[in-house]
C-alpha cells in the first residue's frame, strides 16, 4: 500500500474541524441561561402552589365560619370540609414536590467547563 503524505490527511481533517468549531463561551452562555430559566420556572410553580394552598385554607376558614353562622347545615358542612381537606392534601403535596423540585434545581448551581476539557481560548 502507498504511503500518504501526512499534510494530506491532516489538512482536510483541519479544515473539517475548523467548520464545525464548537463557540464554548456561547455553549456555556446557552447553559447557564437554560438553568437559569429552569429555577425562574421552578420558583413560580412554587408560588402558584403556595397560593392555591393558602386559598383553600381560606376556603375552608370560610366554610368554618359559615358553619358556625348557621348558615351551612351539617350536612353541608361535612360535605364541603371534606371536599376541601381532600384538596389541601392534593394542594400540600403538590407544593412539597415543587419545593424539591426547586431545591434540586437551584443545587446544580452555575455550569463550569472542566478546564481538563479544554481551553476555550485555543484556536488553531
């Protein structure tokens, strides 16, 4: 078999990895801004749990009241504390898995490169 001058296959290989060059300040930015949008997502989902908790506590405050006014028959009263109980279990659960979720979220903290990867200052 012939031998091939290395500036042969070296060239091509080169200018192959010069169109394709990975910008890794950009790929870092791209992260950094994904995980940033991630916790943003996550803190609201938390908000929006809090409230729906705290409006069903309000809820069944109401209902409690409305009781004692003698406006709710036991009857009725049961009926909706029972149907509220149920939710602020379904509410407090669902705001206990967003709290982790956004405690997870906020633990991966700021993306760094590994300088063993490379450097992002190299250019050929």
């Amino acid at each position: 078999m012939p031998s091939v001058r290395r500036e042969k296959a070296d060239e091509p290989f080169l200018a192959s990895l010069l169109d394709s060059y990975t910008d890794l300040d950009e790929t870092r930015r791209r992260l950094e801004a994904r995980m940033e949008s991630e916790l943003s997502l996550a803190r609201e989902a938390v908000g929006e749990r809090e409230a729906e908790v705290a409006g069903i506590e309000q809820a069944l405050t109401a209902t409690e009241r409305g009781f004692d006014a003698g406006v709710l028959s036991d009857r009725q009263y049961a009926k909706r504390e029972a149907r509220l109980t149920d939710e602020l279990d379904g509410a407090q659960n669902a705001l206990q898995l967003a709290q982790e979720h956004a405690r997870r979220v906020s633990r991966r903290g700021r993306w760094v490169m590994p300088s063993k990867w490379c450097s992002t200052n190299w250019r050929p």
